[in-house]
C-alpha cells in the first residue's frame, strides 16, 4: 500500500523529488516515468510522472516536497543609471527609458 504523494510535469523533476525524499531517507518510488514522451504527444493526465512513498513517510514527504519544488526565484530590483528609475527585477530593460540591465 502506498501513497502518491506528488504529480510531476517532467521525468526530471519526479526524479528530483525522489532524490530529495531518499536524502531524508524516504523510500520513494516513481510510476509512468517511463511513458512520458513515447508517444511524441503531450502527455495526458494519467501518463504524467507520479511520486509515490508508504504511507507513514507521505506526510513528512508532501512536507519536503514542498520545501522543495522548484519556484522561480523572485528577482531583486535594480535602478537604471541612465535615469535613476527602480525597475522590477523581471524586467530586463528600464521601462521608463529602454536602457538595459546593468550588468552585475
Ligand atoms: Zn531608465
């Protein structure tokens, strides 16, 4: 008996996840990771890539999973040297004076 404890988009990230689990010595055990992409199709609901581990561990593992999905990171602000302007970090250029990022 187990528990699913994750829906990955990728291979790769179900991958991550187990790799993560195992590290805090959770058993962790993948399915429809195989299936992914032999179609060539997008992939449906069902053949996305499942993470699964005992139920004793599930609680502890939805923990770690969400501690470690990857999130995009929120960028810093910068401030433009042609005209001083604060610029969200999403934004490459200065929106005031289309001047680019400096570099760092
Ligand atoms: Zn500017």
């Amino acid at each position: 008996m187990k528990v699913r404890v994750y829906i990955a988009d990728t291979p790769a990230e179900a991958w991550h996840i187990r790799n993560v689990l195992e590290q805090h010595n959770i058993v962790a055990h993948l399915r429809n990771e195989t299936l992914f992409g032999a179609t060539g199709e997008i992939p449906v609901l069902e053949s996305l890539p499942e993470v699964w581990v005992a139920p004793g561990d599930a609680a502890e593992a939805e923990a770690l999973i969400k501690q470690n999905r990857r999130q995009p990171e929120p960028s810093a602000n910068w401030r433009c040297e042609q005209c001083g302007e604060s610029i969200e970090g999403v934004f490459a250029v200065c929106w005031r004076c289309g001047a680019p990022a400096a570099e760092p």
